[in-house]
C-alpha cells in the first residue's frame, strides 16, 4: 500500500496532496536527527552554560540564606539580576549534580522550543491542514539552528520558558480563568514581560472608552483585556509576596536599589546587547548613551503599544491573525526599549517568522515569502558576530558603519516589524467590521477567537486564525 495520500481532487496543491499518512512520526523522526546534530555541535563547541551555573548559584545562595545581590559566581563573577522570585525557582538546581542539571536544562529548553512552536502555531491559526504536533516538530528541528536559540542552549538561559509563558496566556480563549497567570509568572522571573500586562491593560482601557461613547453608560465596561491585565497583575504580586516571605533582605535590596541598576546585566555597548540602548551606544562610540536613550526608549515604546493596541483592537475579522500580530508587536518593543537585551532574548523571533510564514501562504504572494525568506535568514545568519568584538569592549566602541549595521540587525528586525504592524492594523481599522454571516452558532471556545474583534460578533466563528489575545 501506498505510503501517500491519493490526489483526490486536482485543485489540491501538491504539497498538502502527497502529504504522508503519518505526518506526526516523520516529523517527530526528523525532529529527534536535527536535535542530535545540535546537541554534537554544542558537545564539539564545549559550551559553557555559565548562565546555567549561574542560576544555581543563585538558587544556593537562596537555599542557605546568603546575599543574593552580593554574589558573584563563575569565572566571569557574574550578579544577580533578577527579581528574588527567580532564586527561589532556582532552588531545584542544587538537588542534582552539574552533569544532570545540565543535561535536564538542555532536554527541558529543547521541549520548550517544541510547545513555544505550538503555541504560537495556535496563535497564529493552523496556516496547513497538517496536525499541529506535526508542524510543531518539524519546524522545531529548524528553529533550533537559529541564533537566539542556539545561544540561550548555548548559556542554559530561560528565554524559551518565558516566552512560553506569555504565549500560553496569549493563544487561550479569552475567558480562560487562568489567563494572565503566565504573564504575572514571567514578569516575576524577569521583569521585561510586564509589557504584556501592560498591553493588555490599555486594550482593556480602549475597549472600554468605546463603549462608553457607544452607551453612554460605565456599566458593561469591564472586559476580558482588563481581567486579563488585573489576574496578571496579581499573580505577579503574589510572586513579589512570596519572594518578600522567604527573603525579605533581598526583596527589600532589589526592590529599593538593584532594579534600577542596569550596569549590573553587563556592558551596554557589547555586540550581543541587542537594544536600542547598545545600539546608540556603538552608534556614538560611548559606554554611556545618557538620558537620549531613555528619550528615545520612551517614544518607541509608546508608539510599539500603540501599534499592538491597535493590531489586537482591529480584530481578526479586519486583520487575518490580528492577535499574533499585536504579540510580535509587543514583543519587539519590549526588547527594543529595554536597557539590554541580549541577542538570546531574541527567541521571539521564532514566533514573528512563523507570522510572516503564515501570512504568506495565506495571501501567496512573492513578496511575503521574500519576507519571510529574509527575517528566517536574518536570524540564522549570526552576523551580528561577524564584527569584530571581546570583554573589554574596546572593539564594539570603534566600529565601522558596516560593522554597527551588522550589530543591529536584531533591532533593524523588531523595528520592521513594529513599521508593518501599523500599516496592516491602519488599514485594516479603515475597513469597517464584517457584518454576521448567517452561518451557525459554534460552541464558546470557538467563538472566543472574535474576542478581539469586539463583543457584537461572538455568535459568528471567524476565519481559520487565531484564537485571542
């Protein structure tokens, strides 16, 4: 018997045609020899994951009631920088030996990668009729050779269980009662995904003013962004509660000083800080951009919330995938404005690929695969470490225009993204809303997916895309 799928219908396209029957096992076959192959090139480069030994570090010093903010650990005697909640996450590390610890990081952030794949395939809305372990595999075992995440296995960083949290609150129904809590999590481990709770705070605000000037009235105002914002918001108190608990002196050092400290996160104008802030600082040859980053952080970081608010607002019935939209959107700004973002943090570049991807078999148009093409290979060409660079920095405050150009390619990305975003959200606001179609009323899960598009249209199923924001 045949291996493939008989064309049944000409008009099918080949690709979706000789599908095979068992896409699942292939992928998860070609999943497994790509994951090898990675793991015997890091074996072969003898990676460090000094930010793993790091984290334990931390997790000891929590665990035997030391300073966590005066530590130092590794050769490179590194600091905390994170909220306490993390060290207390940390703890785990200690209960197993260097080796297993990290071989169990490597396994877990290899499984991580795999669910951020589904999640924001989810997200996005199934872009083939393939299942979507299937496609989530298969992409993993490329994904795995881009640079963000090559260099967060490289370190045993936590980019990829952060990133999962956020999407996993992100791509569920809007009514979910747990929807929130991942970004409130995320936000206590690293302060960064507060943005998301932002984000959602102001569509919440907006939705609401709307329809206070269709009413009239204030009763009715409450939305699914605000609940959203406010289980957000609280289980990221509850991370701060519990940190204050069980280590009150570090709370109060963290929580009064080091979170302004953003020195402590390493050199500003090292290549790998991918920002607006190491940006300036290569572009003006100075370790100290001054208070014209902050300026700048602040005029983008609106203008980034403006545009996702806008994206999420516009809703999927005017924007096909509007909500991953306002997500990639946001993701961008935050690791555009925030003080350092390492190129490891860039993990979300998985997700904005997968957008463009999506986009292009949805519109099958030359120019958004050329697009996607162009931001895959943007991201797997490491060229932000083509230009000379070392610990002293001496390298990174002398370099060329050709040089800087190449150093900020992760930034030049979020800002494209950022600049796409308003186009398609502006037009797509132009537009007005699609009335309902007569077709029959879906079940609730289903039609939370309109969450975006506005309250009127939920007895209608959208077009295949996302679920919500």
């Amino acid at each position: 018997m045949s291996t493939l799928q008989p064309i049944a219908d000409r008009r099918i396209p080949l690709a979706r045609a000789y599908l095979p029957r068992r896409p699942t096992w292939i992928a998860a076959a070609f999943c497994l020899l790509s994951f090898a192959a990675f793991l015997t090139a890091q074996r072969a480069a003898d990676v460090s994951m000094i930010d793993l030994m790091v984290y334990r570090t931390e997790g000891w010093t929590a665990r035997t009631g030391g300073d966590l903010y005066a530590m130092r650990a590794t050769h490179a005697e590194l600091p905390m920088t994170y909220p306490p909640f993390a060290a207390l996450l940390f703890i785990p590390l200690t209960l197993v030996g260097v080796p297993e610890m990290r071989m169990l990081a490597t396994a877990v952030n290899l499984a991580l990668l795999v669910v951020l794949i589904h999640l924001s395939l989810r997200l996005v809305g199934r872009p083939l009729r393939v299942p979507r372990p299937a496609a989530a595999l298969a992409l993993a075992a490329v994904a795995v050779w881009c640079e963000p995440v090559w260099t967060t296995l490289r370190y045993g960083q936590i980019n990829l269980l952060l990133a999962a949290l956020v999407l996993w609150d992100l791509s569920r129904r809007c009514d979910h009662r747990w929807a929130g809590v991942g970004i409130g999590i995320a936000a206590g481990i690293k302060l960064t995904p507060a943005l998301f709770a932002v984000f959602l705070a102001l569509c919440g605000l907006v939705r609401a003013w709307q329809r206070l000037r269709t009413t009239g009235r204030l009763d009715g105002a409450w939305n699914h962004w605000l609940r959203r914002a406010a289980v957000a918001t609280g289980a990221f108190t509850g991370t701060v509660l519990l940190a204050a608990l069980v280590l009150p002196h570090d709370s109060r050092r963290f929580w009064t000083g080091t979170i302004f400290a953003a020195e402590r996160a390493g050199r500003v104008e090292d290549t790998a800080n991918q920002s607006l802030r190491g940006v300036l600082a290569r572009l003006l040859h100075t370790a100290d951009p001054g208070s014209g980053w902050l300026l700048l952080a602040v005029a983008v970081a609106a203008a980034g919330l403006a545009t996702a608010v806008a994206a999420a607002l516009a809703g999927p019935r005017r924007l096909p995938s509007a909500p991953a939209w306002a997500t990639v959107a946001c993701a961008s700004t935050a690791l555009l404005v925030s003080p350092v973002s390492w190129s490891h943090h860039w993990v979300w570049c998985v997700p904005t690929v997968l957008l463009l991807g999506a986009e292009a078999l949805r519109r099958g148009s030359a120019l958004w695969w050329s697009a996607t093409g162009l931001a895959a290979l943007l991201f797997c060409s490491y060229a932000l470490w083509w230009v000379p660079h070392g610990p002293s920095g001496r390298f990174e405050l002398r370099q060329s225009g050709v040089e800087m150009a190449l150093s900020a390619v992760y930034p030049a990305a979020g800002t494209a993204v950022l600049l796409l975003t308003a186009v398609l959200s502006v037009r797509a606001l132009r537009r007005p809303a699609p009335r309902p179609s007569a077709a029959p009323r879906q079940s609730a899960r289903v039609v939370a997916a309109a969450g975006t598009a506005g309250e009127e249209h939920r007895s209608v199923r959208p077009p295949r895309t996302s679920r919500s924001v």
